[in-house]
C-alpha cells in the first residue's frame, strides 16, 4: 500500500488524503481502495505511521487517527504528547480530544503547562471535546496563626 512506500512524499500525500477524506465525511471504509478495505485497516495501515522520521506524516497520521475517532491509536498518540516539536504535541493533544478517550485527561492536563502556546491551546480544545471541566481554582491558605490566650482578668478579692 502507498502509506507504506519508500518514498516520503508518497507517504505523506497518502496520509493527508487519506485524512481528508475521513475529514469530507466520506466512511473510512470507502477511503482506500473503494470499499475493498475496512476501517479497522485503515486505522491498523496509519498507526505505524506516527513513528514515521517524516514530522509531517506524523502529524497526519495523527489527524486521521483523530477524525477515525480510533481508540486503537490513543497509546501511540499519547506517546507523541512528550515530542520535542510542538506541532507534533498540539496536534496530538487535538487528536486525543477527537478520539473522545477520557483517559486522555491526565496527560491532557499535563499539557496545560506546556512552553508552547500552541500546545495549551490545542489541550485546552481537546479537554472541552471530552467534557472536562477546570476544578476551582487552588487558593493558598494563609498559615494560621496562633492565637494567645487571653489573659485571665484578676478580680480584686473582697
């Protein structure tokens, strides 16, 4: 299959098309040979494809992923969360929010404090996807302080 070609532009060309189809709501079964193959397929052909040398092949694969809505790929995906490329993260963190797997919140979260404006707001987008709600915010405590007993008034004694 194409995603599979030596040639990196081969690959990257199928991948972007194979998520725009899915993204043009044509079913994931009618993206790749007509009918011939599944989705399952589909999804099995794009998850190698997020450890690709290529950086845009694997942000691709992760759109597609995300618009399949696939759990199947939510391991790999997490993984690229911790990438050193920021595109990478913000699209992963996007792909998780559209697979819909809560289980994506924890790290989700971790992604919140991330140095790149891109990838907090692509958190941010993918945590309101799973219907996650910020707590309140933390407020710091004051440290108590110790009160002093009052002293005892002394009544003069008859």
């Amino acid at each position: 299959p194409l995603v599979k070609d030596p040639d990196v532009q081969i690959r990257r060309q199928t991948t972007l098309a194979i998520g725009k189809l899915i993204g043009d709501k044509i079913p994931a079964n009618k993206v790749v040979d007509f009918g011939q193959v599944s989705s399952t397929d589909v999804v099995a052909a794009i998850v190698p494809l997020l450890k690709d040398n290529d950086k845009m092949i694997r942000i691709y694969a992760g759109q597609t992923l995300g618009k399949l809505g696939s759990t199947a790929g939510f391991d790999p995906i997490i993984v690229l969360l911790k990438d050193p490329d920021t595109m990478i993260r913000g699209n992963a963190a996007r792909a998780l929010g559209e697979i819909g797997d809560k289980r994506a919140i924890p790290e989700l979260e971790k992604s919140l404090a991330d140095s790149s404006e891109h990838v907090k707001n692509a958190a941010n987008l993918a945590l309101g996807f799973l219907g996650w709600k910020p707590g309140p915010p933390a407020t710091e405590k004051k440290p108590e302080t110790p009160t002093k007993p009052k002293p005892k008034s002394k009544k003069p004694t008859p």
